[in-house]
C-alpha cells in the first residue's frame, strides 16, 4: 500500500509537471514557427539586399575616385595661380624699380615747377 501510494504521489507530481510545461512548449512552437518565417523572408531579401550592397559599394569606388581625379586637376589649378601670383609680384617688383623713380622725379619736377610759378604769380600780383 505505501508502494502505491508512492507511485500515485509520484504520477501526480509528474501529471502536474507536465501541464505547467505544455504552455512552454506550446510557446516555443510558435517561437520557432516565427524563427522560420523571419529566416524566410530574409532568404527572400537577401539576395536584392547584397546586390544593392555591391552598387552602393561599385558608387563609392566610383565617387572616391572622382574625388581623386578632381583633387589632382585642382592641385594643377593652384600651382599655375601660384606661378601667376608670382608673376605678378615680379612685374610690380619689375615696376617699382623701373618706372617708379622717374615718375617720382618728374612729380618732384613738376611740383617745383608748380611752386615757383605760384610764387612767379604772387610777386606779380603784388606789384601790379
């Protein structure tokens, strides 16, 4: 009799472990049931997926290397304004020395001339 009584206590342990697991299980049918459309749909998009990774990457090459190919023909542009620039300092250099004192002296000229014909002026006016 305590053997039986045993083994009732023991299927009726195991019946209730039983039924507080099929929620869990039945849950986790589902999850997987998910997992599967999710790994589905991913094997669908996968492929358009990687081929738009491959244009985007085969764009960015391409911009990059535009960007390369622009930056060497700047790079050219800044070297001929740099040879202009310095061509021009030259020529103002150039200037300053070459034409800068004869004008300077011809002011200098001129000026003289200016103030002695303002004093030619008021001496005559004074004795007139």
């Amino acid at each position: 009799m305590l053997w039986e009584i045993s083994v009732l206590i023991a299927s009726l342990a195991f019946l209730l472990l039983v039924i507080f697991i099929i929620p869990t299980i039945v849950q986790i049918r589902r999850t997987i049931r998910d997992a599967e459309i999710t790994i589905k749909s991913i094997n669908q998009n996968l492929p358009g997926i990687l081929t738009n990774i491959d244009e985007i990457t085969t764009n960015i090459t391409q911009v990059t290397q535009s960007i390369h190919q622009n930056i060497d023909g700047l790079k050219e542009v800044v070297n001929k304004i740099h040879l202009v620039a310095d061509d021009i300092v030259h020529f103002e250099q150039t200037i300053r020395q070459e034409i800068e004192p004869p004008i300077l002296n011809t002011l200098g000229t001129l000026s003289g001339i200016g103030k002695g014909i303002r004093t030619f002026m008021e001496v005559w006016r004074r004795r007139s």
